[in-house]
C-alpha cells in the first residue's frame, strides 16, 4: 500500500484521472457484459430448456440453479447502473462533453448516451421491481412442490422479453456515443430496426439451435 502511495504520488494528475476514468469504464463494461449475458442465456438458452423439463425434474434443478443465476443477474443489473451514473457524471457533467462549444446545445454524444441511459434504466427496474420479485415467488414455490399464482410466470417472461427486446438499442446507443455516430433520425432508425431484428431473430431460433448435435 505504501509503495502504491508513492507511486501515485510521482504520478501527473492527468495520468491519475485518465487511470480512475479507465477503471470506472472497465467496471462498467463488465457489469454489463455479467447482466446481459445473464439475460440472454434466461432467455435464449433457458426458456428452451425449461420447456423441457418436467415437474419433479423443475423441482430438483431450478432451486439450485435459479438463485445462482439471478444473483449474477440482479447484482450485474445493479453494478451496471451505478457504475453507469459515475461515469456520466465523470464524462458528461465533469468533463466538456455534455454540449456543443459552439452553440451550447446537447452534444450527439450525450443524445446518445442519454437515450441508451433512459433504456438501461427502465431494464434495471425490470429487473429489480418485477422480475426479481416474481422469481422469488417461483422459485420458493418450486422448491416447496407448491403451484405458484397463474399470473407470474407470463409476467416475469414478458418482462425478461421486454428487456431483453430493450437491451438492442441501449447496446446501440453505448456503441454510438462512442463512435462519434451522429444522432439524427435516420441513423437512430437504421441502428435501431437492425438491432431489434438481430434480437428478434435470436429470439425466434432459440427454440432450435442446439437442440441436436
């Protein structure tokens, strides 16, 4: 610990900022990959699968492998959001990327962001207020062989889909904001349609692939 003091110490102070700037990102980035690899594996390999499986078999697999994945889930959801908020306040209320020098008016960069920010929010809600409530009902009720209420698994699958659906234009929009893409309608409706295919495609072979070798 001392060592690294010293170290930081004969460090510039920009080196300092670009070093916290890149750890944030990397936070960042990682977080995401956890909970959007975690919602695609429920919903392109699991779904499939839980289709599957009969009741006894539910009940000896899904309380063991249920809250594993759904802590992954829940907390990469989290971590994304909050590391996300840092560095718009690091990148975008700190730093002059916010606005346009010229005019003062919001930069494309931010456009982008901010709209990939209001997506990213509304799936973290989903996952936090909805779907996560609801799978602790299924899983307790798988676990104690009860039958759960008729209206929650359709819900916790319409809010996986919803998000799921959702996670192709945020994944746009951080891609976009990066990549110098100017936010003008006819970019934003390209890259998103394609992106919403992409997903729906997805979707649409789930129940296929892989299903032999």
């Amino acid at each position: 610990m001392h060592s690294l003091s010293l170290l930081l110490a004969d460090t510039p102070d920009y080196e300092i900022t670009a070093l916290v700037n890149g750890m944030l990102r990397w936070a960042h980035i990682a977080s995401g990959i956890t909970w959007i690899g975690m919602l695609y594996f429920f919903n392109f390999v699991n779904v499939p699968f839980q289709g599957k499986l009969d009741g006894p078999t539910k009940k000896m697999v899904n309380p063991e492998l249920m809250p594993r994945a759904l802590w992954w889930f829940r907390w990469g959801a989290m971590s994304t959001f909050v590391f996300g908020l840092v560095l718009f306040y690091v990148k975008y209320m700190k730093e002059p990327n916010l606005r346009n020098a010229i005019d003062d008016s919001i930069s494309d960069r931010a456009l982008w962001i901010m709209t990939g920010m209001l997506l990213g929010t509304i799936m973290w809600f989903n996952v936090w207020f909805v779907i996560w409530p609801a799978q602790k009902i299924l899983i307790k009720a798988t676990r104690e062989g009860q039958k759960p209420p008729e209206h929650l698994p359709p819900r916790a699958k319409l809010f996986s889909r919803i998000n799921t659906v959702l996670s192709a234009p945020m994944l746009v929009c951080m891609v976009a904001s990066n990549n110098q893409m100017a936010f003008k309608w006819m970019q934003v409706g390209a890259s998103f349609l394609i992106s919403l295919l992409v997903i729906h495609l997805a979707i649409r072979a789930s129940n296929k692939v892989g299903a032999s070798s």
